[in-house]
C-alpha cells in the first residue's frame, strides 16, 4: 500500500519535495493558496487552501491518515507542518522549538540566554520608541517573521531608522521588526538534518550577496572554503544552538557570520531547509547526501544511516540585471558543460525592478563541479536593459 504524505506548500520551493515523493512512490497531499501554486499539477492532490489556515488542513489531514507531513525551505510552512504532526501524533519539532525557530527575536533571545554568540539586538514594535535606542550603528533591521531578505535594511544613523522599521513592520506577519548590531564578515551558512535530537552534518555554503542595504543572496557555493579549524568552530557552534532551540527532528539551516579575527556570530536558524536551492540541489550535488528523500524518510519515522561520500564543488549563481525594460536576452549557457540546471524568470519586454529581496531576481543556473569551484570566464546570460 502507498505511503501517504502531507506537504505543506505548492510553490516552486516545494517542487523538489513533490516530485521526489512521485519517485519515491509516495503518495502527495499538497496544501496551499491556489496563487502561485505552481507544484499542484506535479502531486496527487491538492488543496486550495492557505498555509495558515492549521486547524482547517488539520481536519482534512485526519480525513486523509497521512504516514507523514513535511515542507522545505519555508519557515511558515514549517509552522503548520508542525502543528499537524503535534495534532496527528506524527514526526515533527514541538510547538516551542517551532516559536523558537521561525520568530527571529525569540530564537536570538534563547540563544543569547544561553550564552551563544549573536550580535546585540532589541524587538521594534509599531509603539516602540526610536529616539534613543542601545545598539551601535550600523545597524540591521528586518521583520521578525520572514525569509527571503524581505524587509531587510542596513541603516547607517539614527535619521534612517523610522523609514526601515516602518519597512520591516510592513513585511512581518505579526507586525515585529528585529534591530541588530551590524556585523561586518562572512556569510555562511550550514545545512544538517536532525533525528531524535543528534545532529549530521551536510556541508557548509558560501554566501554572495549585494551588499549594504539589503543584502540579497546572489551566489551560493559548496563546501565552503573555511579553513579546518574554523570549521570545527563553526559547528561546535551549530550543535548547540540546534539543542538549544530543541530541534529533534529534521532538517536544518544556520545562517553564521565569520568576522575578519575569526569570531562567529549565529545569524537565524531555521528548523528546515535552506531555500535558494541550497537544500534540494546544492547538498546532493557536493555530498552525494540525497538531502530531501531524507526529509521524508524523518517524515515517515524511517531515518537511516548518512550516505554521501562525494566531495565535489556545486553552486548557484542568481541573475540581475541594471533596473528598465528587458531589451533581449542572450543564452549562452551552452558553453558551460559543469552547468546542470538554469530557469529564467522574466522575458524579453519584462520590467527590472532593484534588487531588494530575493524575489526580485531574474534567473539563476545551477552549476556541479569535480575538482574547483566554477567561475564563468565571461557571460552566461546576457540581459540588456534599456530605461
């Protein structure tokens, strides 16, 4: 008899999920708003229903007796996948761990409880008074409740920070805004899976992103070309922030900084996989770890032993272009053989918006490599804009 599983999302960042399901020879339940569900042709069936509505996905879940439910790179899926499993008595984090793991300011406050290094940080509210605030410029602010640098500034002085809160709330589902010290390093990021509490480590990601003031990932490459110490450190680090948090089950991905003398600050964790392709692509790629087979192996209560012993160079570069109209693109991927995947967003004739969260990115290609990490001598695709 088919295994059923309940997946909480439809978007293109469930699609790995679904069609590994398919090939798995499972069968897919797919909860979501219709908008946008561009992974509801791909399961068995779907559900015009919004993510948020727990209780009303809970009733049909009892209707359907799922073997499991899962999601990937989202944290509000994350947080009805968990209350379905609590309900159903299925594999899944607690309710606490899930608070924990998808509010930024209470996730900060447990670790710096504990003792885990975060930059200095305070909760901004619509009645928050900004006059006079303890925390050294620069500073980051960002909803306390999303992902995919919505809502994320750099602010320089206080002058600017109404603006970038009022920004910050505008994003956030609960109306909270996060502000934290800015710590100038590395971005990293570190991607495990979870199973009764211990911890396997996946790989470490090398993070690109525009820069000051938002901050949008536009390149992601693994392994990472840390030294071996600073390794060490940076897991050591993980391991105890994922128990701290009380993340049993599952995938993970902890978002680090690593500054110029070495000392590490844990950005976010989420208790899931990393979007931009890091978890459903990137992972398998360099490790041979089929990482979302492994998600639903947790799901159904079936985890086994790690198997991935390649150590090979993957990554993926995102696609920008100077803000105007798309004048024409040029295709020239075809030249690069270490190229296994690529997708364009927009077409000729479309408008290019800044860069302000990860949205806003035109395309991307997924490039697998034996030996080095690929750099491209010259254009993948050219995109010309006019204004």
């Amino acid at each position: 008899m088919k295994k059923h599983l309940i997946i909480i999302g439809a978007s293109y960042l469930q699609l790995p999920l679904i069609l590994k399901a398919r090939e798995m020879g499972i069968e897919t339940h797919a909860f979501a708003w219709e908008e946008g569900a561009v992974a509801k042709s791909y399961c068995d069936y779907f559900y015009p229903i919004s993510i948020v509505e727990k209780d009303t996905i809970v009733n049909e879940a009892r209707r359907i007796q799922p073997d499991g439910v899962a999601t990937i790179g989202s944290d509000l899926a994350a947080v009805t996948v968990n209350y379905i499993a609590n309900e159903l008595c299925l594999i899944g984090n607690s309710l606490e761990t899930t608070a924990l793991t998808t509010n930024k300011y209470l996730m900060r406050k447990k670790l710096s409880d504990s003792g885990l290094p975060c930059p200095k940080f305070l909760l901004a509210k619509q009645s928050t008074s900004l006059k006079e605030i303890n925390l050294k410029f620069p500073v980051i602010v960002k909803p306390t409740d999303r992902s995919g640098s919505r809502g994320v500034t750099k602010v320089s002085e206080i002058s600017e920070l109404r603006s970038a809160v009022k920004r910050a709330l505008s994003e956030s589902l609960k109306n909270e805004a996060i502000i934290e010290e800015f710590v100038a390093g590395q971005e990293i990021s570190v991607e495990m899976i979870t199973w009764e509490g211990k911890h396997h480590f996946l790989a470490i990601t090398d993070k690109v992103t525009t820069g000051p003031p938002y901050f949008v990932e536009t390149q992601q490459h693994q392994p990472s070309l840390i030294s071996s110490q600073l390794r060490d450190n940076v897991l050591n680090t993980v391991y105890q922030a994922l128990t701290c948090l009380g993340v049993a089950y599952g995938a993970s991905h902890s978002e680090l900084l690593i500054t110029s003398d070495n000392d590490t600050y844990i950005v976010e964790i989420g208790a899931r996989m990393g979007g931009d392709c890091i978890g459903s692509h990137l992972v398998h790629l360099s490790t041979g770890y089929d990482f979302v087979r492994g998600v639903i192996e947790v799901a159904f209560g079936e985890f086994s032993a790690l198997e991935g012993s390649k150590k090979h160079y993957s990554g993926i570069y995102y696609l920008t272009a100077k803000p105007g109209r798309i004048e024409k693109i040029v295709d020239y991927s075809e030249r690069y053989q270490q190229i296994v995947k690529k997708e364009l967003f927009v077409k000729q004739g479309d408008a290019v918006k800044p860069i302000r969260e990860s949205a806003d990115r035109l395309g991307y290609f997924i490039y697998h490599h034996g030996c080095r990490r690929f750099v491209p001598q010259g254009d993948v695709f050219e995109i010309v804009t006019v204004s």
